[in-house]
C-alpha cells in the first residue's frame, strides 16, 4: 500500500495565524476568550479552551474577559462597534484575505455598487463580508442560483456591479459562476478572493483523489473547506472517508488499497494528519520489505507539511505576533511565528532579532496566497547546536540550559538552542519533587543519551547527575568540619509525622518535633513548612551512620525560663482556665505553661466541685502561690485575692430596716441563736462560728482564751411553748 499526503493539507496562513495569537495569550498567563470558535475544529478550540482561552457566542459574555480574540472569520462590522462601545479590548486575529474583502466591498459599495458574493450566507466569514456592505448586496452558493439572481435583479438600477468570493468558496464552481455573470453583465468588477491555499488544496485533493483507490479528507465536519475537500475528492473516489479525529479511521475501508491519498482542511493540525498516518503505519508495516524503511516513507509523505530547505533573508518588520522577512532570491515575503523565533520564552521579538538583522531560516510550510512562506529560525539554530551537543556528549561536558517546561514525565531544557528532555528521575536528587520549581530556573545538567533515527532526534540529559557531584564535594566538607553546636541555615525538604528533614548544604539532618517547639504540637507543619528557610544547631552526630540530629528551638524561648525570670512566687496573672478536674482547674498563665488551682484556692466559701465558680474558657486573675521547677509545676490561687467573708463584717454595722432587724444574742455558754426580732421563732436556728471570729469582748492578754462554749439542747418545754 502507498500512502500519499496532499500538497499544502492542513493549517492555511491565516488559521495558522489565529491560532498562534490565542497560544500566545495562553502562554502569557492571560485569561482571554475567543467571540465564537477560533476555527472550525473542535479539539484545537477544546484545547485552548482548557489553556484559558473559551469560545463565547455573545459580546456580553465577552465582557467578563479580556482581551478578546477575533477569529480567523472575523466578525460584523456590528460587532466591532459594540465592543469598542464596551471598552472591551480586542486583538484583531481575522484572517488578512478576509479582512482584504471587507476593504473591497466598503470601498466599491459607497457609490450605490450592487455587491454580490458567492458563498454560504449563514457563514461567519459571509456574514462579517455582508455587513461592510455600505448598499445591497445579495449571495448565491452555485451558478443556478446566480442566474436566477441575476433574473430578479434589475441591474439598471444600480451604478455597477462588483462580485467576491468566499475564501474557501469551490474553484470550479467559481468558474462557472463567472462564466453565467459574464453573459449578463460584461462589466462586473470582479475580485477572486479565493484564497489561494484553498485553491491549490482543492486541486491537489482533486488530482490526488484520481490516483487512489482510496481516500481520507481530515478536518471538522462544521468547517466549509473541508466539506468541499470531501465532495471535491468523492467525484473521482468513491471510496471516500471524512474523519475529524484518527479515532475515526475505519481501516476496513483501506485494506487492499493499493493507493491511499489524505487531504485536511485549513483548520486540521498537523497533530492528526500524524496520527492518521501512525495509525496507518501499523496497518501497513508487516507488508513492508526488508530493504524498505517505513520510517523514510512516512518523512516522504509528510514533505509538504515541511519543506526544510534552509534560506537567508533580511528581517523587513517586526510586529508583536511574528518577524516579516524578504527571503533572498525569491520574490516571497516570509514571516516568523514568534513560537519559531528562538527556543526559549521571549515577551517580545526584539530580544532575539532587529529590523535589518541577516538571519538564516528554514522554511516550514510554503503558502502560494500572496506570496507568503512560513520560516523557522530556531530550527536553524537547533541543526547548528546539534553538533556541539554531540562533542559535549562524548566529553561528558557539564552544559547549562534553562527549563522552559513541564512535560509528562519530566521537564524540557533548552541548550544551544536545542530542547533536551530531562526525565524527572534525572531531574532532582529527590524523589517526588516538585518539577514546576524548576521552569524557568537555569540548570546544569550532562548529556547521558543521544541518538538519531531520520530526521528524529532522542537527547537525553540529567541534572541529577551533576548535583551527585556538587553534593559530594560538599558532604565531604562538611563532615571535616561539623562539630555538635555548629550553626547552620537549611531548608525543609520534607515533612514527617516525628519530625522534619532539613538540607544544610548538600546534608540532611532532621529535627525531632520535640525539638521543634517549646509548646506540645501534633504535626511539624504547625511550625514550619516545606520551602522554608530555618536557623539549625547540631545535637547530636553518628558518624558511623551518617545521621545527624538538629535542634531549632531557642534556649531563650523557653516558657520555663520566662517564668523565672518574670513571674516569681506572689505575682498575680491574668491566667485562662483550660481544663477542669475533680481537684481543681488548670489555668494557662503564658504560653506552654499551665498552673493548677486546687479546688481549696477557687474560692472563699466551701464548694463540691471546680465546675459550681469555673468553666472551661474564663478568664481569672489569680496568685501564683507555688512553683516546681524540678518537677514543672505551678500553683495558682484565685482564693487569695478574694476578700475574707467574716473579717468584712463591722460589729456596729445598722441593720437595713426595722422591720428585718437581725438580733445576734451570743450567751457565754452556748452557740449563738439568731432570730428575727419581733417574730416568734418557728425553731431555733443554731450556728457555730470559730470563738475567735464571735464579736465579744478580747480578753487580757495574760488570760487564755475562753473554751468554746458547748451547745446545749433546749428543754422540753420551750420547745413546748415554740410550738
């Protein structure tokens, strides 16, 4: 089986453009969108979708982005003004040839010009044509419809008549339009706009499609050119497929084939094409010979998507997208995407080229529309660095590059123009880390694989490796000098449930969560995370194992110490009750410090448990009355800053009212009876009271001090007479 790419399938300029302008964007971190899909195909819009870059059908979903991308269709003249009304800033992506035609028909309709344009008219790209009409205008999709427009139409009424193309309007059908027109009205101005990739796609399709016993038109089955590819190539080959993606290739339809073309529309990457054509490779691999290399016939087929041929230009201009450039010897004026530029990152173009610079290229893809080849300088730049890449390889030379991506499964740095993959087991000495650290960061690495198979190259580096060598030189001097007390500043590495991992230059050491804080924790991240940088001493040293143990707490944070020397036996503080116990209460005074208040401290009266005068959460002021330092504790009384509930009572204090007045009538040899005075008593009341808080009389100094007078029962009989 043969298989054959068509000349020029895939992306035309002005796709190509469009989409190079949303990556772009992308790229930059901005959070854009596009006024309708940027092209007509649906994994590339899912793609930049997911970049930041979403399709929205109306200006006022417009409105909550910015900037807004105009896509290769463009957009109506309606549009245009609403956004500009909105303040919304727009970056202009329409394609050149189009917006070529909105010049034509503003500038040929002012003068009462009948326009008519050959297209669909529910197309975006006819509608934007449409609406730069500044008079009537009216479109016609194959010659029967013109000439029945043509019969309705009274011409004499209009001052002439000026006729476009859509785009990807069909060639042939074009022809014969034209050919109706002519018998009409000899005077037309006519503009073939059609662009000129869309017509030499066509032909080829059509020429290819005579050759084979079996065709594939790729691209999205919403895209006009595509459609018109597929019944384009259906006039010669019946055996025609149209698939959007490779997952819809029906092999069964290609098996014996012979010959078997592929064509893809203007809006179908370069991606599928190559995924259609692998999926064919393994179709048809077992029946190639031995003396035949499959690999040299697939860069065979893929020719016209790249051309190779290496060219000098002069640069003409410079513009924020891409490099214009006049191509020696040919009449072509080229133009650089910015993505084609240079292999690393840059914001703007004259970082790596100016206005009048002679710079060598290679062309990536020949467009016939006015004249206009893709060029690639960091190809060039890549084919020459190549060459010292290989001597660095064989010296094992250390190299420097910068990491300009993250990929699956490790990173891209470029050097010398040139990307090597890094694989993430060869890109840090840890494992699992974390590869974003590493883009845009200047590394260096060694080349431990290269290889070419074609025009394929396979160039392998490693960071790891020279990082083994730099930590060896480093761990040999450290161990010469690293004595316990030593200070040293880390990083964290990692986490654990028991402690941390610090580097301290090439040696990790690891400080236990005891040592981590002087308060109790539960995880190290309470203190410090990954990332950080930490002032660390040694504890201690095994040399035979090569273990070393750090501390990070200070002496002088210590909370023990601080109560020392700040908070000796008889100072009051404003302590937070954090726990209650059968005992007492456990009250913080400062921080990792908590004193007890034992249930005898809480108050100045008897009570059965912590919980009737505390709960968890008050705040109290209370004495620190006590304090263990051996043992770590600290007593706490709240007691003795309350005042004594006896002492406060005065012996000539007034009684509050006459009616309530309280007789206290203390007999020399019995407890005191207290009743209401002008009230008989219902029982008597007894109460016993320490002699020395009774209000009586002192006694002589001399004398000692009377015994407690014993309680006597009342006699039957008063209890007779109460009753």
């Amino acid at each position: 089986m043969k298989i054959t790419v068509a000349d020029a399938a895939g992306f035309c300029f002005g796709v190509n453009r469009a989409v190079n302008i949303a990556y772009d964007l992308a790229k930059s971190g901005g959070h854009g969108c596009t006024l309708g899909p940027i092209i007509h195909n649906k994994e590339m819009v899912e793609e930049l979708r997911l970049l930041g870059v979403a399709p929205v059908d109306t200006v006022d979903e417009a409105s909550a982005y910015s900037p807004v991308i105009i896509r290769s269709h463009g957009v109506t003249a309606s549009v245009l003004e609403e956004l500009s009304e909105k303040g919304i800033e727009v970056i202009d992506a329409t394609c050149p040839f189009v917006s070529k035609i909105h010049t034509i028909v503003s500038q040929n309709s002012a003068d009462g010009t009948l326009i008519l344009i050959a297209g669909d008219a529910e197309h975006p790209e006819v509608e934007g044509i449409m609406s730069h009409v500044k008079g009537d205008c009216f479109t016609f999709k194959d010659e029967i419809e013109l000439s029945e427009l043509l019969s309705k139409i009274p011409i004499e009424n209009y001052n002439g008549v000026c006729v476009v193309a859509q785009t990807t309007f069909d060639k042939e059908i074009w022809k014969k339009c034209l050919e109706n027109l002519k018998k009409v009205y000899t005077n037309a101005k006519i503009f073939d706009t059609i662009c000129n990739a869309t017509s030499k796609r066509q032909t080829h399709a059509k020429k290819l499609s005579e050759l084979c016993d079996g065709m594939i038109v790729i691209g999205d089955r919403s895209s006009s050119n595509t459609a018109k590819l597929y019944h384009i190539c259906m006039r010669s080959c019946e055996n025609t497929m149209l698939i959007e993606t490779a997952a819809e290739l029906d092999l069964s339809r290609v098996r014996g084939c012979r010959h078997v073309g592929i064509t893809a529309g203007a809006s179908t990457p370069d991606r599928i094409i190559k995924e259609v054509l692998d999926i064919m490779a393994e179709e048809i691999r077992s029946g190639v010979t031995e003396n035949e290399n499959f690999e040299e016939m697939l860069e065979e087929s893929l020719k016209s998507l790249n051309t190779n041929e290496r060219v000098t230009g002069t640069v003409a201009s410079i513009t924020p997208n891409e490099v214009y450039v006049e191509v020696d010897g040919r009449k072509q004026t080229g133009f650089i995407p910015m993505d084609e530029l240079s292999a690393i990152p840059i914001t703007s173009a004259e970082e790596v080229v100016n206005v009048g610079d002679r710079i060598e290229l290679l062309i990536m893809k020949t467009n016939d529309v006015e004249g206009t080849i893709m060029l690639s300088k960091r190809r060039v730049d890549a084919q020459k660095g190549y060459e010292e890449l290989e001597k660095a390889y064989e010296d094992k030379t250390v190299l420097t590059g910068t990491v300009t991506e993250v990929v699956n499964g490790g990173v891209i740095v470029v050097a010398n123009d040139i990307r090597v993959f890094i694989p993430a087991s060869q890109a840090s000495i840890e494992r699992d880390a974390n590869l974003e650290e590493l883009k845009g960061q200047e590394v260096q690495f060694r080349l431990i694989e290269m290889s070419q198979r074609g025009r394929r190259r396979k160039i392998i580096g490693s960071i790891k490796s020279v990082l083994r060598d730099e930590f060896s030189k480093l761990r040999a001097a450290f161990w010469e000098n690293a004595e316990v007390g030593n200070t040293y500043t880390g990083t964290v590495r990692t986490l654990t449930s028991y402690g941390a991992f610090v580097d301290i230059g090439g040696i990790t050491g690891m400080i236990h969560i005891s040592e981590l804080s002087w308060l109790r924790i539960k995880h190290p991240s309470e203190v410090v995370n990954v990332g950080d940088t930490v002032e660390v001493y040694i504890k201690d040293i095994n040399r035979e194992t090569k273990k070393i143990s750090l501390g990070y707490k200070k002496t002088e944070d210590n909370p023990w110490l601080i109560l020392e020397q700040q908070y000796p036996v008889g100072t009051v503080v404003t302590a937070k009750v954090v726990g209650l116990t059968t005992f007492g209460a456990f009250a913080n005074i400062i921080p990792g410090i908590d004193g007890l208040i034992h249930i005898s401290q809480i108050s100045n009266k008897r009570i059965e448990k912590p919980s009737d005068e505390l709960k968890v959460g008050d705040v109290v002021q209370a004495k620190i009355i006590g304090i263990d330092f051996e043992r770590k504790r600290v007593s706490l009384s709240v007691r003795a800053l309350l005042p004594d509930p006896v002492a406060d009572i005065e012996p000539d204090d007034e009684p509050e009212s006459d009616e309530d007045e309280v007789v206290a009538v203390i007999e020399p040899d019995a407890a005191p009876v207290i009743t209401l005075a002008d009230e008989e008593p219902d029982e008597a009341v007894i109460a016993e009271a320490p002699v020395e808080e009774a209000p009586v009389e002192e006694a002589p100094a001399e004398e000692a001090p009377a015994e407690e007078a014993p309680v006597e029962e009342p006699a039957p009989e008063a209890a007779a007479d109460a009753e």
